[in-house]
C-alpha cells in the first residue's frame, strides 16, 4: 500500500462497520500500527492545538511587532504614504512600503480565504511573500490581507480596504484564525499551502488532496488549486488543471497544461500585477510557511515547559523533527530540472547573507533538489532568533553534533560529509551566535 492510499486507509478506519467484531479489531489494530508507522516515518511535526490563549502566550491581548505595525506607525506619522491605484488599489504600494517583491505572486484559483466568494479560475488571489510577510490581493475585492510573521506570536492576520481613504488603517483580524490556527498550521497561528482539486468554479474537493504541502510532498501532490507558470520537463503536478475535465484528460496526456509560462489562455491577466504564478516562488513558500510554522510552535511549546518545569528536556523529539526539517532530511527529490518563469529565483538568491568563499543558503540547486546547502535560510529570521535561550542552546547543541559528524543517528544519515561541511563552514561565517556556540562547545570538548 503506498502512503497515499494507506493515510486514506487511516482516515477510513473509523468508518468500517462491514467487518464482524474480531475482525474489526484486528484490523484497527494493524491500522493503528501501520498509521503510528507511517506517521513517525514521515514526522511533520505536532499538530494538536497550542493554548495560545491563555497566560503564558496570551496571543490575542499581545501588541504583535511586525512589519504592519511597523508600517502602520509610519502611516500615522506621515513619515509614509500610499497610493491607491484605479485597477491595483493600495496593492502595488503596500507591497513597495512592506518590502515584498511583486516578483514572488503565485496565484490561486481554489476558493480558499474569508473572502472566498470573490475568488474563482477567472479571477484568482495572488500571493506575495517575502521573509516576514505573506500578502494576498484579489481583484475587485473589498479587502487586502496579511499575514505577518511575529518574532514571539508567530502568524499575525491584518486586513485593509480597498478604497481610497484619507488614512488607511491595518485592522488585525482573529476571524482569520478560523482557518489558519488548526491542525493544518501545527496548532499555532500560521500559514497555509494546500493542494486541492477544484472544479470549473474553484469549489475545493476536500477529499482530493493535501491539506499541507511543504518541501516534501511529492510534486505530484502539489498545486491543486494553483496555477503555476514554469518549466519542470516531464514531472507531473496538479497545477492549471480546473475542473474534472481537465484531470481526466490529465491522464492520458500526461502534462497537457503542464510546463506554462503564459497564463493568458487561462484568464485576463491584466488584472494582476505579474502574468505569472512562478514555480520557484511556490516551491520557496511552501518550505516557508512549514518552516515558520515550526517555529512558532517551538516557541509556544518550549516557552510553556520553561514555565512549567523550567527546563526543555521534553522536547528533544520536536528538536529532533525541527532539525530535520531545517536541514531538509527527506526533501522530494526532482527528476527533472525547474526553471522559474520571473525574476523570483533571481531576487530571492540575491539576498543573501554570503559567507567568506560567497556561498548562501539561498542558492537555488533546482536540478534534484530545492536548495544548493540544504539548510533554512530562516535561521536568520528574528523569529528563530527570538526562541527562548534554552531550547536554542538544545538545538544549537545537535546542529553543531549534526554538522561535526560527531551525530550518527539514522535521522541525519542522508546528509552527506561534504554537505555537513559546508554548511557548517556558512553558518560559521555568517551566524555569529552559532559560531560563538560552536566555539565554545569545542573547546570544552578539547579540555575535558
Ligand atoms: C476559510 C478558511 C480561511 C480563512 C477564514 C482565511 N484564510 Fe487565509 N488562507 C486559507 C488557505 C487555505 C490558504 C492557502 C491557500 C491555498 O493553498 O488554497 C490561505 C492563505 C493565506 C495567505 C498566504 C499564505 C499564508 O498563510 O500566510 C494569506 C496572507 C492569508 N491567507 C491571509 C488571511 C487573512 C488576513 C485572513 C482573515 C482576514 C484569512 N487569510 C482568512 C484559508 C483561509
């Protein structure tokens, strides 16, 4: 049974009634090893849901630092203005003042967002991504909305009409935590791609796809819902396929909407910033929007033990998940190469930071696999620079044992030496506090 077919069968379990009462026992039981198999195989991290609102985090009472506050204070002192366009509204000026490139918008046709109604094949909603910020812009409708990434809260939701006002105003909105706290953002607020087939109105079949897709989901799984502008060769994805029509055809012409970098059959593109919904920049969030997500979830959980016990030693598993999916252990592999169809790959490579021979985490590879030095570039995100100390000295204390060799567990055993090497020779040269850490914890190991 392929793991596919076998989540199904999870999923299925509780609603066998065919079978006599021994055999359904027996069958739960092999499901309920073969799912506690399958799941700690393919371990994305904890789902259950984080009390984020109660003392400890108190995530509705707290006055997020982020860039929309940032940006909102600038607002109100004049120091920034925006300007409202007669097709784009404050679109192509929010993202200017937020620092976003136009060139990350992918679109996506499903209809999935409080404004859901507004959305279709025709009329898609971009997203536009940088570090920090996650902006959505649908044509013709009555709001714009953000989600930021907060150092300590995580995922923070804001939304903006579209109409010219005297002064425009951010209003944070937990109405969006309906959707973007659950299982599907790890328990914490956060950030969503998923991969549906929809039909010819963008009507999301629920029982069609991937609920969370992130670096590992086969490209086959990927980008129901979106459309995707790029070349893959031969690798098949979900992608520009509207309505059951297209799926079917799919399947004997293999690729029939794959490899576009027009969308203009599609839908009248003017109406969107860009003609694109590049490949690269999809393949880029969707490592993003889990990576941030398990962030935030380390800081809920490990702020909560320190209070509770006043030590982390309980999360030495959720440390161990989080490094492997930092360092990109049990990545999809390519089995072609991928070609962005904008300035995205360009730009998102260009900003660095490079070590001494001029190396980043943000080089692409795009040949087998996403990134050249498979470690996060958002290790230098101030959300993981504002993790507790504690469980970052336990993170930073298996990454150094991880990268030295000196770990041989059979979790990093797909790194090879040369990749450990190098990634730690950059994050020496460009990662003060780990250098500092790395420093430290060998010279220890030289004097005892
Ligand atoms: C009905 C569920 C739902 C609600 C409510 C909702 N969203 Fe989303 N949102 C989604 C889904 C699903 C995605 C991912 C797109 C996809 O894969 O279809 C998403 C993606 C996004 C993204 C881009 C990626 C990310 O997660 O950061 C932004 C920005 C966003 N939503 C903002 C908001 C804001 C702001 C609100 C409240 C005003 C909101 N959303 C309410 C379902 C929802």
């Amino acid at each position: 049974m392929n793991q596919n077919s076998f989540s199904k069968a999870c999923r299925d379990a509780g609603t066998e009634f065919a079978l006599s009462r021994m055999s359904r026992i027996a069958v739960l039981a092999f499901l309920f090893l073969g799912c506690w198999a399958s799941v700690s195989a393919d371990f994305q991290g904890s789902t259950h849901m984080m009390p984020f609102d109660e003392d400890t985090i108190a995530y509705s009472k707290t006055v997020a630092n982020d860039a929309v506050m940032a940006l909102q204070k600038k607002l109100d002192s004049g120091e920034a203005t925006l300007k409202f366009e007669e097709d784009f509204g404050y679109a192509r000026s929010l993202l200017k003042e937020l620092k976003v490139s136009e060139s990350s918008q992918m679109l996506v046709f499903s209809k999935t967002s409080l404004q859901r109604e507004r959305i279709t094949p025709q009329n898609p909603r971009a997203v536009f991504f940088s570090d920090d910020v996650y902006v959505g812009f649908i044509p013709g409708a009555p709001l714009m909305e953000f989600a930021t990434v907060d150092p300590k809260l995580g995922g923070v939701f804001y939304s903006i009409e579209q109409k010219k006002m005297e002064r425009p105003r951010f209003v944070r909105n937990d109405q969006c935590l309906e959707c973007h706290a659950s299982a599907k953002t790890m328990g914490v607020p956060g950030h969503l791609v998923r991969s549906f087939a929809t039909d010819e109105a963008g009507i999301v079949d629920l029982a069609s796809g991937t609920s969370l897709v992130n670096h590992r989901t086969p490209l086959a799984d990927r980008w129901g819902g979106w459309y995707v502008t790029g070349k893959h060769g031969d690798q098949l994805h979900r992608g520009n396929l509207i309505g059951a029509a297209a799926f079917e055809r799919q399947l004997k012409e293999p690729n029939h909407l794959g490899n576009v970098t027009d969308l203009g059959r599609f839908f009248d593109v003017s109406r969107h910033l860009r003609n694109q919904s590049d490949i690269v920049a999809l393949m880029i969030i969707e490592h993003q929007a889990h990576m941030h997500n398990f962030i935030t979830r380390l800081q809920y959980e490990s702020t909560i033990a320190i209070q509770q016990y006043s030590h982390v030693n309980y999360l030495k598993n959720t440390v161990t998940a989080f490094l492997k999916y930092l360092l990109f252990t049990d990545e999809v592999q390519f089995t072609s190469p991928i070609t962005s169809s904008s300035e995205f790959a360009t730009h998102f490579t260009s900003l660095g930071p490079r070590d001494s021979k001029g190396r980043s985490f943000r080089e692409l590879d795009m040949r087998t696999r996403l990134l050249k030095y498979p470690c996060s570039y958002l290790i230098y995100s101030a959300a993981f620079d504002a993790l507790p100390k504690l469980i970052k000295s336990t993170i930073y204390t298996r990454l150094a044992d991880v990268l030295s060799g000196k770990d041989t567990s059979a979790d990093f055993q797909g790194l090879k030496p040369e990749t450990r090497l190098a990634v730690a020779e950059i994050l020496l040269d460009t990662k003060p506090d780990f250098a500092e850490f790395w420093k430290r914890s060998r010279s220890v190991a030289v004097s005892e």
